[in-house]
C-alpha cells in the first residue's frame, strides 16, 4: 500500500483537490459565500464523484470573493491585490448572487466592479455620518447629573431633558461624541 499512499488523489481515500461541477452547488452546500471561489483547471489524476473531482493538480482560472472578505479600504484592498492577481487571472465580486469582475487580468481593475465597491464603501460613510451627527431622541451623558434625552437640536444648541424633566439648554459644540465609549457626553471637556 505504500505505492498507493504516493497516488494523489487515491481513490480509496479523501486526498486531492476538490473541484464541485458547478457553482449553485457550492452555494447549496455553504462554501460560495464563506470564502474564495472560483473556476479551475484540474489535471494529472482526476477523480469523478456525483458533485463534482478530486484531482492530483489544479489551477485557478477566476476567482469570486464575496464582498465579506474583502478589505473594506481601496488602500488595503490595493495592498492585497497582489497576492490574487499573481495568477494571471480575472477577479470576480459577488454580487445578488451573481460575479461582477472587479479585476481584468493584464487591464486592472473594472470599473464596473470598482463603481459597485465604491459605493458600498461610500454608502457606509454616509450612514456613518448620519449615526455621528447629534439628534432627536439620542441619549446624552451628562456627567455628573445622569442621561438626558434630545429634545430638540440646531447648530447652536441643543435642548435637553434629564429624568426628572429638568429642561437644559446646551451649546452644540459642547456634546461631543465620546470615542472611548461611543456615547454622547456632555462636560467631560467643558
């Protein structure tokens, strides 16, 4: 059996690399949306099964990377990219189910996949703003004297309410958004 043991893949035992037929298949079984898929090519010793090959050598053709794993930066997205596009080959993103490219090989990026990313990233941002931005109904520490809710809220000032309907006018620039805590305060600096 030691000659056996050499054969990648045997078919006696669970060696090689797996290839499934199709990509709905991988989606079914939970792997397309956890980490990089793709099409490749197999040689050497293959092996048919029902769902797909085990083979002795295998090579990409794309890759498809859905949109978790990927680095939420262009600049950290550029800093990866080199390790994937050392195959020569064309990048897909996910996207509805479906591969937009976001890398043509020997081009750069598509910009297509590269619009789709940027406004990903860009909806995030606005989103993000709007959580930073003080409004009615946030809750603001006020140290010292407890958690008053948003009244109502300008540039100037905002109009706040303790627990004990204490009414309080305060200067706007004064609330800050605590980063340490990420809760609104008032008089930690003031």
């Amino acid at each position: 059996m030691a000659e056996a043991a050499n054969e990648v893949p045997h078919r006696k035992c669970t060696c090689g690399i797996y290839a499934a037929k199709n990509s709905e298949h991988l989606r079914q079984i939970g792997y397309a949306d956890g980490g990089v898929c793709g099409e490749v090519y197999l040689w050497g010793t293959v092996v048919e099964h029902k769902l797909g090959w085990r083979a002795q050598f295998a090579y990409p053709k794309s890759l498809d990377l859905p949109l978790s794993i990927l680095p939420f930066t262009l600049a950290e997205l550029n800093a990866r990219l080199p390790a994937l596009i050392a195959f020569g080959i064309d990048i897909f993103v996910i996207h509805n189910r479906e591969s937009m490219r976001l890398w043509k090989h020997g081009q750069g990026y598509d910009s297509d996949g590269l619009d789709y990313i940027i406004s990903l990233r860009h909806n995030h941002y606005v989103r993000q703003q709007q959580e930073r931005m003080l409004k009615k109904g946030d809750r603001v520490a006020l140290l010292g004297q407890g958690i008053a809710v948003v009244e109502r809220v300008d540039k100037a000032e905002a109009v706040v309410i303790l627990g004990n309907r204490l009414v309080l006018r305060i200067p706007r620039e004064h609330i800050v958004l605590s980063p340490r805590n990420l809760r609104w305060e008032y008089g930690s600096s003031s």
